[in-house]
C-alpha cells in the first residue's frame, strides 16, 4: 500500500471535502442535538459524530491496514505504518453558533510526524492542503508564510482551553504579550489558525493543552509553508505547547512567552 505523501494529501482532500458538506448541511438543519464534554463549555453535536462516521469509513475503505483516531472516540491500530488523526469539526462552538471559523482535519502520520493533511472550512470552501516535502496549498496557489520579523507590529492568534483555571492563566499570558505585538487574535479552532500562518493572514499563532488531533494537519500545512515551529521552550511543538511563526519572529516571541 503507497506511503506517497501526495497520494495521501489527495485522499485526505477528498475525505475531508465530503465530511464538511455532512456538516454544513447539519448547520443549516439547526438540529445539533448538543452535549458536553470536560467542562460546560466543551461542547459536541451530533454531526462531529457522523462527521468522523464518515471519515472513518471512506479511510477504512480505501486504506483497510492504517489505525485511525479521532476525537469523537475512534481508536484503529495500524498494521501499515501510516495512522491518521481526525478532528470531525475543529471549533465545534462556532459551528453551534454559526461562525465560519470551524473545520474538519485529517492528517496522515508514520513514525516521524504528519506525512499529510487537509483542513476544509465548510463554510467558506476553503481546502488547505500539504504533503512532506511538496508544500502546501490552498486551491492552485502555493502557500508562503510572512516575512514579519518585528513583533511589534505582528498579528498573533491564539486560543483558550475549557478549563476556567487554564483560560485565567492564558489570559494572564495573553495580557503579557498583548502591548508587545500588533494584536492578538482568537478566532476559535487551532487548524484555521495553523493554516491562516502558513497563508499570511496570521503572522504567529501560539496555544496550550490541545489534542494532537487539532494540531497536525494544521502544522505540516504551516511547516510546509516555511512557518517555524516549537514548544515555548523552543523545543519541538507539542499539544501541551505550540508556537508557529515567521520565521523572523520566532526567538522573538519566544522570549515574550517566557517572559
């Protein structure tokens, strides 16, 4: 079975394509039939569960021997080396409140990181797309992060975890940073964010205490288009800690995190 990251960019495309129109026809139903999770604020709908339904089933036909999971609960070992990571909607409280800012993510890995992903926004039919070593793209345009290097006048995202003891200390890092940059901005769902640095929309973006499953197509699609990446500590990024940047910006917001 090919490991081609390209082939697997493309099916990742595909499965990612089909699975946000399920979920952009559940947001015009208005039937969510919502839960929560963690906390009060964690939210889930029934169309992430058909959404990572969906998924699973397309990567499963096409690709029987990989392990999949998923954040709705989906745990498949791999036979084949190649294991896919699934956000059925990446900002499921956007989605409940009808902002566009939410995302299906799919991400193909081996045993040295994301070899491929997509991160479709159904609600504005934007496809980012990257594969190891080709780049990343949305539609037919190769993406290129900024050249920013003055923190100053850099625009940065960020995002807030459920817990109301981890948003206080967030928030404190955040008023920190804030007088330091151009602005911050918190739109709601880590894969945008990822794929808005690796297109320029954002110059850094930088979170904690997310899932693997929300950062790694989000991350290649932004490596791939010459974004740096790492902990706060500079080391490699990580669900307990991320930092994505222009290149230039990077030590520099570094310090300012640590600060």
């Amino acid at each position: 079975m090919t490991t081609d990251p390209v082939e697997l960019m493309n099916l990742a495309a595909r499965v990612a394509r089909v699975a946000g129109d399920i979920v952009i026809r559940g947001r015009r139903s208005g039937t969510l039939d919502s839960a929560t999770k963690s906390t009060a604020t964690d939210m889930v709908t029934k169309w992430d569960g058909l959404s990572e339904r969906s998924i699973v089933e397309a990567i499963r036909s096409a690709r029987p021997s990989d392990g999949i999971v998923g954040e709705e609960g989906t745990e498949i070992p791999s036979s084949s080396g190649i294991s896919w990571l699934i956000d059925p909607i990446d900002g499921t409280t956007n989605f409940m409140y009808g902002l566009s800012g939410y995302a299906i993510s799919i991400a193909a890995s081996d045993e040295t990181g994301a070899v491929a992903g997509a991160v479709f926004l159904p609600a504005t039919r934007e496809l980012f797309v990257a594969a190891r070593g080709h780049g990343s793209w949305l539609g037919e345009r190769r993406l290129e992060c900024t050249k920013q290097s003055d923190p100053s006048t850099a625009l940065v995202g960020t995002g807030f975890s459920y817990s109301s003891t981890r948003r206080e200390q967030q928030g404190a890092r955040v008023a920190r940073l804030l007088p330091e940059v151009r602005d911050i901005r918190r739109l709601g769902a880590a894969a945008p964010d990822l794929c808005f640095v690796a297109d320029g929309r954002l110059d850094a973006y930088f979170e904690e205490n997310l899932s693997p499953w929300d950062m790694a197509a989000g991350l290649l699609v932004a490596t791939e288009a010459g974004a740096v990446a790492s902990d706060f500590g500079g080391g490699p990024p990580r669900p307990a800690e991320i930092l994505v940047s222009a290149p230039g910006l990077h030590s520099s917001l570094l310090t300012l995190l640590a600060n």
